[in-house]
C-alpha cells in the first residue's frame, strides 16, 4: 500500500501577501470615484441633464449676448466656435478648483477608515469632474459637428497639452484650497469663489488677447489661464484664429510645477490633522 503522506496541522497557514500602497490606493480612489460620480449626477436622470445643461446654459447665454451685439466672428472664427473653446477650459478649470477645495470635508467621516487618506478623495473628486468635462464637451463638440461647423482639430497634441496643465493647475489650486480652507478656515471660501470674477474676465474666455489694447493685454497675460486658452484656440481653429504673439508655454508650465510642489507639501504638513478632522 502506498505511504501516507503526513500534514502538519500545527503549522499556521502562511498570511496573504500584502499590496502594495499603490494598489490600495488605486482600488480607493476607484471606489471613491464611483461613490462621487453617482453623487454628482444625483441618481436621477435630472441630476444627468443638469450636469450636461449647466455649462451649456452658460454657453447660451453668452451666444445670445454676442448676437445682440451682431458679432458674427470674434477674433477671424465663428463666435460659437470660440465661445466653445474658451468656455468650456474655463468651467473645467473652475469647477476642479471649486470642487475640489470642498472634497476633504464632505468625505471627512470617511477616513475612520485606515486605507483612506483625504487626498484620495481629491483625486476621486478630480476624475469625476474630467470625466464629466469629457463627457460635456463629446456633446458639445458633436453639435457642432451636425450643425456643420468643423471640429477637427488642425494640432491635437497641443490641445492635450494644454488640457492637461490646465488640469493640472486645477487640481493644484484645488488641492491647495482644500487643505488650507480646512476647518477653522473655511469662512474663507467665499473669497475664493470671488476671486474667480477677476480670473475669468482677464482669462480671454470672452474676447481673444488680440483685440485688447497692449497694455491691458499684457496684464492679461499675467494669467496662466489666457495663455493655455490662446494655445488651445490656436491648435483647434488653426492659422484662422488671431492669437497673441505673446502667448507661450513658458508661464503656465511653471504654474503647474510650482503650485502641484506648494500643494503638496502643504497637504503633507497638515496631513495627520485632515486625517484626525
């Protein structure tokens, strides 16, 4: 008869290997995700239409000002074309920086949970407001393509670029905003909201940088926001639209290195206190 082969029971089973902070951070920021998204669109086909309806509305609004005033094309394209393209950066970057800086504290009963750290909840609050973004701007850009405009961009790699350090910044200054308005802090959040009027007027979301006077251009430029909308107007309407000469990379690249490094750090510096509430 074959031997029997002994089993030492007395022996513990070996511990499940452990996962990386990575993964555990991944698997976080997706669940957080999905918890924001369905926060967002409210579980109703409203909250749905609303999330697309907003920006449009606002979109409208300034068209139908634009038509009172005759002005068929501002700055050598369509005035729809350019409203879209200014527009619609501007609420992304608006939203991210709004948005986010509430993120901490409405997922504050959330980090009881060891895995969860608060700025998993800025990123997951960061990805549901790109996606929204995309999911805005498909339908914008797919009107506009059945009423017969065109809509194929002449430098995509620009536009992602200039995308992305948008959203970089954004996501920066809300991340900042978030950490720094905490509790006691966050009376404070009304003058960030303010502060968005002067940001938007000298952004160039509503008339190109090239019909402003020198002056008043060159104050403008001071903006990251007006030299990231100028790049992206120019890679998507091409050699017909009038941009500043003065436009570049240069400033906006520095503002999102240098508010991603001072958001950080901050967050580091106040981490344990975020965590505790």
């Amino acid at each position: 008869m074959p031997a029997q082969t002994l089993v030492d029971t007395t022996r513990p089973s070996p511990p499940p290997p452990r996962r990386s902070s990575w993964a555990v951070m991944r698997s976080v920021v997706f669940a957080l995700s999905l918890r924001e998204l369905k926060t967002r669109l409210d579980g109703r086909w409203g909250g749905a239409v609303w999330v697309v309806g907003e920006p449009l509305l606002n979109m409208l609004a300034m068209l139908a000002v634009y038509s009172a005033m005759r002005a068929r094309t501002i700055g050598g394209v369509d005035t729809l074309l350019f409203l879209v393209s200014g527009q619609m950066p501007y609420l992304l970057f608006k939203s991210l920086v709004l948005r986010l800086m509430e993120a901490i504290e409405s997922n504050q009963g959330l980090f009881a949970y060891r895995q969860v750290q608060p700025i998993d909840a800025v990123l997951a609050r960061s990805v549901v407001e790109v996606l929204v973004f995309a999911m805005v701007a498909g339908a914008c850009i797919a009107a506009l393509g059945w009423a017969g405009h065109p809509i194929v961009p002449h430098r995509p790699l620009e536009i992602f670029a200039a995308l992305t350090l948008m959203i970089l910044i954004g996501c920066a200054l809300g991340l900042f905003m978030a950490v720094g308005t905490a509790p006691p802090l966050d009376r404070l959040r009304g003058q960030v909201s303010m502060a968005f009027l002067p940001i938007y007027i000298t952004s160039g979301a509503l008339v190109p940088l090239a019909s402003l006077p020198q002056g008043l251009q060159g104050f403008c430029l001071h903006n990251p926001l007006a030299h990231l909308l100028e790049l992206l107007r120019s890679a998507w309407l091409g050699p017909a639209y009038q941009t500043s000469p003065q436009v570049g990379w240069t400033l906006p690249t520095v503002w999102a290195l240098g508010t991603t490094l001072l958001a950080l750090s901050l967050y580091r510096a106040r981490r344990d206190r975020l965590q505790m509430g």
